[in-house]
C-alpha cells in the first residue's frame, strides 16, 4: 500500500478511532476520511484535490467529470465526480441527487434563483429568465397581479394590491394574508408618494393601511417596523385604540374605529433568500397558536423556521421585526425532555435569552423575540403573545 503522508495520517487515525486494519496493515476501505483541504489529499504521489463534500478525488481520464474520489470517500468511494450524485463537488454549487426544476438546487447542479427561467416551488410566482420590471414577472419572481389594482414598485420588487371590498381592519389583514401579504407599510415618504398615487387617484373612499395602535399607548406597524411615516406629531394626534386609511383623493391619513369597514391595501414582498444556502424565509403576521402556525407553512410547502447555526440566526433575525414562533417544541415535562424541531434535523445550536426557557413544568413551544433571542411560551399564544411566524422552504 503506498506510503503517502495523507495514507499515514489515514492509519492512524483509523486506528486511533478503531477502524479494521486487514493483512499487510492495509487500512479497511470503508473507512471514512474527512478532508479539510487539498494539501491533505494525496495518494502514491499524485496530488489531490478537497471536494466540497470533505472527500478527496483524483485526476482520471476515464471519468466525464476527468476526476474520480479516492478509496475512502464512503458511499461516493472509487465512484467518479458527477452531478446528480448528491455530492458537492468542485464547481458545483449543490447536488441534490435529483432532476427536479423546481426545488432548489437544478440538474445543473446550480442554485435555483430568480431570473434562470426555472420557477421554484413556494418561493417564486413565476420565472421569465430574466430581471426586469414591467413585464409579467418582475425581479422578485412576483407577478403582481389581483385585486382591483396592483402595482410593483422596481425599488424593492415588493408588490402592493388594492382590494375595494370593504372589511374590518382584522379582516383586511386575513384577506391580505390570503394574497400572501399584509397590510402595506410605509417606511419613507418616497414609498408613499409612489405607491398612493398608483393605486388610489381617483379612486373614492378610505382604505386600510397597516398602521394601528393595537395596545392603546402608541401607534405601530402591524409589522413592527420602525414608525416613520407619518411625522412624529402625526401619532401622537390620533385617538387611541384605532386603525389607519389611507384616502386616495388626497392621501391624507385618517384614524377610525378598527371594526369600521373600508377598502385596504397589502403588500408583498415575497420570499427573502439567504445567500450562504439558498433556504428561503418569509413572515406572516396573522397570529395563530404554534399548531396552528405549523400547519399554515406546511399548507404553503414550506415548514415553520428552524435555525442551525449562527450564520442562519444572524440572517432570520435581521430580516424582521417583532416576535415569532420558529419551529422547536418542547413536547415533555419530565426533566429529561428536550426540544426538537419540526424538520426532525438536531436541536444543536442554541441561543435562549438569559433566564430562558424558563417555563419548564409544561410543553412549551419556541419563539424569535423582538430581542432576537429565544424564548419559550405557550404553545397557544395566550401567554405575553399571541405571534407571528416565519415559514421556511430548504
């Protein structure tokens, strides 16, 4: 058997772990070797390189690829490099094993993204094969289009519907949810003298926007977003315990009781992709228990959201505001029981607030707080909730 310093440190390590060692001290070759880098990789001389997947390959002519793994590589062991064989592999940004379009890793071995012309399931409306405005798809893949008026603004792809069927201000919300949205949110002037005037001139009556003082102390988005439209003074002059329209005439805003009836407006900004692994994200503010949250994400093809490591904490939690249930429960009360998440992945990384959970006598369930950590409530929201929640595709 050649004597390589990677073969070397191979036979020690299987050693070290237990692994078979057959006659001669050949190592056994259904050991596994995880490799970091490609100085590691190296047999009878010949250089190697590192895969994606942590495996070695090897020059080999007689492969399509021209690369083959090496011995220890486990399932993919002798196999030649190729995608649809699950395995990242050098220029490859994904293998999912699969010829399926609409997921989101193509039999090309390439991130399904908006504007390739493959429409992936759940995250993307449509897909034209291209990024511009104006036509049927715009740049988030949305076709905004329903309502008795829609309107996409290039700025930031989102999409805004006008519905004029009057409801409450709850119920304008549900319908907005329904359209895969909420109610709209002005977050600058610039948003508003844009969207008002393409959606509402000329058209009469009052329509509800997201803006409402919920707690009866301080008007918020239903979004929890940041309050800057209308001017501070603008808040502070309303009657408490009531909800915003916006009037199409001349956009000017208006508090009324939240039960009263009026058209409303919603907005849609689609799914937020996380760069690192292309999971997609999306947040829904209607305010249902957990159980009731799970199925709502299931029935969209997605699950609600589980968090891996630091990378994907740091990504969910900048995108939005508030406090939602993410996908871990805590089903037992006995001192043993622990959380899991909804996907059965492990419930590894971990980043509770201080003192939290802290409601350990009976079956809890997970949230993302407007802190940014976690904590544990009550799975039917009765308790410092009722939530939203995030849904998330793979």
């Amino acid at each position: 058997m050649p004597r390589s310093s990677s073969v070397v440190r191979i036979l020690v390590a299987a050693l070290a772990s237990g692994a078979a060692v057959g006659a001669g001290g050949c190592l056994d070759q259904t050991y596994l070797f995880v490799c970091h880098s490609s100085d590691e990789c190296t047999s009878g001389g010949r250089a190697g390189a590192c895969e994606s997947s942590g495996h070695c390959s090897f020059v080999d002519a007689q492969c399509p690829s021209g690369r083959r793994y090496g011995a220890f590589a486990g399932a993919g062991a002798n196999q030649c490099t190729a995608c649809g064989n699950g395995l990242v592999e050098v220029g490859e940004e994904c293998d999912d094993g699969n010829t399926a379009t609409d997921d989101d890793c193509l039999p090309t071995c390439r991130f399904n993204v908006c504007g390739d012309g493959f429409v992936r399931k759940t995250v993307e409306e449509c897909d034209d094969g291209n990024l511009t405005d104006g036509d049927q798809c715009n740049h988030n893949c949305l076709r905004c289009a329903g309502g008795d008026g829609h309107f996409s603004w290039p700025d930031n792809g989102h999409c805004y519907l006008r519905v004029d069927a009057p409801q409450t201000w709850n119920g304008a919300q549900q319908a907005c949810t329904q359209l895969d949205g909420y109610l709209v949110t002005y977050n600058s002037a610039v948003e508003q003298t844009t969207v008002r005037p393409a959606l509402l001139t000329m058209i009469p009556g009052p329509h509800w926007i997201g803006l409402h003082d919920g707690t009866g102390t301080a008007y918020t988005w239903l979004t929890d977003e940041p309050v800057v439209m209308p001017m501070p003074d603008f808040a502070s002059a309303l009657p408490a315990g009531q909800c915003v329209t916006n009037t199409g005439a001349t956009g000017a805003w208006a508090a009324a009781a939240c039960t009263t009836q009026a058209g409303f407006l919603c907005e849609n900004p689609g799914w937020i992709i996380d760069p690192k692994h292309k999971h997609a994200y999306k947040a829904f503010f209607e305010q249902p228990s957990w159980a009731a949250a799970v199925q709502a994400c299931t029935q969209l093809g997605a699950h609600l959201a589980t968090i891996g490591d630091r990378d994907e904490e740091d990504f969910v939690s900048a995108q939005f505001f508030g406090t939602f249930w993410l996908g871990g429960q805590r089903t037992g009360t006995a001192p043993g029981d622990g959380w899991t998440w909804v996907t059965g992945e492990p419930f590894g990384f971990q980043t509770f607030a201080d003192g939290e959970p802290d409601d350990t006598f009976r079956p809890t369930c997970l949230a993302l707080g407007s802190d940014r950590r976690w904590h544990d409530r009550i799975c039917d929201g009765t308790l410092r909730g009722p939530y939203g929640y995030i849904c998330e595709v793979d």
